[in-house]
C-alpha cells in the first residue's frame, strides 16, 4: 500500500471538486484529486452540458418549423436523432479539456482514478494508495433517484446518466418525474418528432406557483406533450420490445423507453462515512454553515450537501471552503441568492423568496411588483411575450425575484446580483439599459413599483401644479 501525505484531499473530480483542487494547487497547496468515474463529473458528461447541447437542437427545430409567421417557408427534410446526439457529444467533447485529467496534473495536482472509501478518521483508501491529509473535501455530487416501483428493476430504463447514449430516437418516451430534468427533456425529444408522456405524482413543477408555471404547462402542451398529473405509476412490466406501465388513474401505457427524472440521490454509499465520524442522512452529509462535517478536519459540497442542487451552487460551496483552509476565513453559506432555471421555452428562473413565502415569513409588510413581457418592444419582434418579471420587496429591499420569459436565465443574474448585495429596489433607478433588450423588464418593473406612488401622489400633483403657476 502506497502512503501519501497531502495538504488537502479533494473526492470527486465534477464542478465543487475542480474548483477546490484547481484554487488550491493554483495558491500552492499540495492536492490530491480523486475520481473513481469520468473527470468532470455529472454536470459536464450526464447532466448541464449534454442536456443543454440536446435543447439547442431541439429549439433549433422547434425555430424551422415556426419560420411560416417570419415570413419564411422552411420544413425539414430529415430528422437525424443520432446526428443530434453525434452533436450533444461533440459539444461535451470541446469541454471536456478544461476538466481534463492532464489539465489538472499540470497545475502540480495528484490525480488518483478510483474510488475513495474512509479507513478512518484521518485517512483515505483509494486503490493500491493510503492517503492522509490536512484537510479533506468531499465533492461526489450526486445521481438520479430510483423510486420504489414494482418491477422496475426487471425493465432497461433509462437516467440522465444513459439517456445521452441513445442513438435510435424513441417510438414514445415517457418520463416519471415532471421537475426540472423531465420537463426540459420532454419539451426537446416532443421537439425532435418523439412521442412523449410525462407522468408526476403532483403537478409539473411543483416547487412554483402554479401561475408561474402556466406558460411552461402550455408550450409543453403545443409541443404536443402529454402531462398526466396527480398519477402514479403502480407497477412495470415488459411488454415484448416495450415497456408497460400501469398507472393509477390512467389505465396502462405502452411505451418503447422510460426516462426516470423523479429527483436527485446524494452519493455517499461508497465512501465508508461511519468509518471516519461523518453524519449524514438521506438528504446528504450533515454540514455546519462552514460546510464542516461532524469531522472538523472534512468538508462536504455540492449536490451531497442538503440545499440547492446546481453547478453553481457546488462552485459557490467551493468558494467557502477554500477560504476557510487555506486563510482560516470563515464565510457563512447562504442560499437566498442562489437562483435556479429551468431551461424550458419559455424558461423559468428565480432566486430568493417568491411572494407567498415572503407573506407567511414577513406578513402584509411583503409587496410586489410584476411586469408582463407583452410591454417589452424586443420581446413583440421577437414574437416571445409569453411570461412576466415579478419582484418581491421587503421595505423595498428586494428578497426575491422570478422570471418566465425567453432567456429567464440571463435576466435573473441581475437580481441574483441585487440580492447577494442586500440593495433596495431604489439602487436600480439609475440603470439605463439599452433599446431594445429583454433586459428592459428588469427597469420597467421597478418602474411600475413607483408608478402609483408617484402618479398617486396627491400631495406631488399640488405642488406640481403650484411650480407651474409660480415659473410660468
């Protein structure tokens, strides 16, 4: 057995773990990375980048054959599934040096392909390599979540982790699970020709307002997307090449692949937890507002982490702990300013409170202000006025914000940003964006909060009318 000592010991190579490694190595600490699966990690290889690649195409189809009200006779001519996913893999290929294993190696990081198991509170076995170090990260993300469906294990289905390997498009895809990762992939496969079903317990997207999620529900729909809400799939079977579901209020389906999208499983099975003094549950290890384990020499981020689980989210976490190791600076883990998108059409995004959950903290002292994107001029040529900006103030400070628009995700960094600040709505007054941008709604809307108070204002139009008199 090889012993290696380190500064610092980082598990799992995906979004969390390269920041940490790279930041480190970068400021001179001695690193080892481990990785027991693809460097990376889920977001570049199963998760951001493949499903994001394959909604680019998706909407580019969706563009062709909308082109008739641009005045513009298109159609096309051939679809090839496989050509499309030849291009999801192309465009992980162009990424995939940034988070190579060679890029890492050259900043002086020790890099061990395997997984990592605790021998004990202070060391770490990674194949043939006993390791100890100064501090530890655990970064190992997470992977989809299997519910306990009868039969499920006897049928070839399909996670975000193989869905990427198909090259023959499905006959009818149904997916269980109407969250973020069923309605994107649904909306795109509708979009590439395929039958699609998606089948959620509640309703699709649960975690918004169902006014929020209405343009989403309705695009899905014109798609020709099938939503059976408020189902459960009771049991599944083989049916000859297909794959038979039998639902709870709809009968059977008969469908050629199933997508199982019904949430996120933190990964911790492998890493041998109780060996080395760390809590955890079925939500993930059990951190402090520091990110430290109930081993104060172990940090854990991202998706194992309870919270929030995105990229971004991991990246921020990385932020945190490396202050704290390598210059012993204590940053509290926030998460009202960590903003989440949906990348349907239209998208979703949000950060912070929405309303309702302002009111039950706050009470009446909750206000908002709400712009529809059938005001903005870019959003009429562009022929996207599906959706609105609705901001949540608390005594004008903005506590949160959500958008349903084209390109949500690029609006919502400007209140992500507002919010991380703790700014008033007021500090948005001077912006002056430009003509014509979505980003418009973003001033208009602070613009409708001072409206009625302004044009409202009895005691402004006195005195408006009595300067007009005086300087006439």
């Amino acid at each position: 057995m090889k012993k290696i000592k380190a500064d610092l010991l980082v598990i799992g190579a995906g979004s969390g773990g390269l920041v940490v490694a790279s930041g480190a190595a970068q400021l001179g600490a001695n690193v080892v990375l481990v990785e027991g699966d693809r460097m990376g990690g889920d977001c570049l290889n199963y998760g951001c980048v493949p499903s994001k690649a394959l909604l680019a195409a998706a909407n580019t189809a969706k563009q062709v054959n909308q082109s008739d009200k641009f005045g513009i006779k298109a159609e096309i001519v051939d679809l090839d599934y496989a050509g499309v996913m030849a291009y999801v893999e192309k465009k992980i290929a162009e990424i995939a040096p940034h988070d190579s294993q060679e890029r890492f190696e050259e900043m002086g990081v020790t890099v061990l392909r395997d997984y990592a198991k605790f021998k004990d509170p202070k060391t770490v076995v990674v194949g043939n390599n006993e390791i100890t170090a100064r501090r530890i990260v655990l970064a190992t993300g997470s992977r989809a979540k299997i519910p306990n469906i009868e039969g499920l294990d006897k049928v070839n289905y399909l996670t975000n982790e193989s869905l990427f390997d198909l090259r023959k498009s499905p006959r009818h895809l149904a997916i269980i699970g109407g969250g973020p990762i069923g309605v994107e992939m649904a909306q795109a496969h509708a979009r590439l020709g395929v039958k699609t079903t998606i089948i959620e317990i509640n309703r699709i997207m649960q975690g918004y307002e169902r006014r929020f999620v209405e343009p989403i529900h309705k695009s899905l729909i014109d798609d020709g997307v099938n939503i059976l809400e408020g189902t459960v799939v009771d049991r599944v079977e083989n049916d000859r090449s297909s794959i038979k579901l039998h639902l709870s209020s709809a009968g059977s389906l008969v469908v050629s692949d199933l997508l199982i999208a019904a949430g996120r499983a933190p990964n911790i099975e492998k890493l041998a937890l109780t060996e080395a003094g760390i809590k955890y549950n079925d939500r993930g290890v059990i951190v402090d507002r520091n990110l430290k384990t109930t081993n104060r020499s172990v940090y854990a981020i991202g998706d194992l982490v309870d919270g929030p689980s995105f990229t971004h989210t991991a990246s921020y976490h990385a932020g945190i702990v490396l202050k704290k190791i390598l210059f012993g600076l204590s940053s509290t883990m926030q998460t009202i300013h960590i903003p989440q998108v949906t990348y349907t059409d239209p998208e979703i995004a949000s950060v912070g409170l929405n309303f309702n959950d302002a009111v039950k903290r706050f009470g009446n002292k909750v206000e908002r202000s709400c712009v529809n994107l059938e005001s903005n001029d870019r959003a009429i040529t562009d022929s996207k006025t599906e959706g609105f900006v609705e901001v949540v103030l608390l005594g004008r400070k903005v506590i949160g914000c959500t958008i349903v628009s084209k390109n949500a995700g690029e609006l919502i960094s400007f209140w992500a940003f507002i919010i991380s600040r703790n700014l008033k709505i007021s500090n948005v007054n001077s912006m002056v964006p430009p003509y014509p941008t979505l980003g418009e709604v973003n001033k208009r809307v602070v613009s409708e909060y001072y409206a009625p108070k302004l044009f409202g204002n009895s005691f402004l139009k006195f005195y408006v009318k009595v300067f007009q008199k005086i300087f006439k």
